[in-house]
C-alpha cells in the first residue's frame, strides 16, 4: 500500500516536477509556482511496463495520479484505435512513464 507524506498545503494539485527512487519507494515533488509538495510511494519506476504501454496507444500525453489518507491510485490518459481512454495502471508503471517523457498531474485531498 502507498503512504502519503505531509504537503506544504492542506490540499495539494500540480504537476510532477522530479522523481527520487531508492530500494524503498519513490519521493514525487509536485506543484505550481507558488507551492511545492512532495509525495511519497511504495514503488519505483518500472520501465519496461511504461514502454509496453506506450506501444498499446497512438498517444499517451498523461497520468493523474490522485492520493489521499487512504490511497494512492494512477490512470492513463491516451488515445489508442478507439479513441481517447481513460485506464487505471499501476503506480509503478505511471512513474517508468514519467521517466520516459510523459507528464503526471497529482491530485491530492486534505489529509
């Protein structure tokens, strides 16, 4: 399960900034010009599963990622031959896609 860490705001919302790994988890900063906030999870970048998906769609221009005291849970934004889609994925694999050039929006809910 993913942990949260404390936000320099109540609630939190931007964009991720810098990802830092170790064995433990990942740290996200995230935010606007104003604020920044950090977030942290229980997994590290997996590549390969980023690379697989971006083959799956014409177009991948997004992760949201939405936390709160409870959860942390990721969803692609992409097009593929249907059309545009909506798909959750694992944390793991929205953080190789970050690595890989893809933007991620964190959403984050008061504590």
């Amino acid at each position: 399960m993913a942990t949260t860490t404390k936000s320099s705001t109540p609630a939190a919302t931007g964009i991720v900034k810098s990802v830092e790994s170790n064995d433990l988890g990942s740290v996200l900063s995230f935010g606007d010009s104003s604020t920044t906030a950090t977030l942290v999870v229980e997994a590290r970048p997996n590549i390969s599963g980023a690379e697989r998906r971006l083959k799956a769609f014409h177009d991948v221009y997004s992760v949201l990622l939405r936390a709160d005291a409870e959860d942390i849970s990721a969803e692609l934004y992409g097009v593929n031959h249907s059309g545009e889609v909506h798909r959750p994925v694992p944390i793991a694999d929205a953080l190789g896609l970050w690595e890989l050039g893809v933007p991620i929006r964190v959403e984050r809910s008061a504590a």
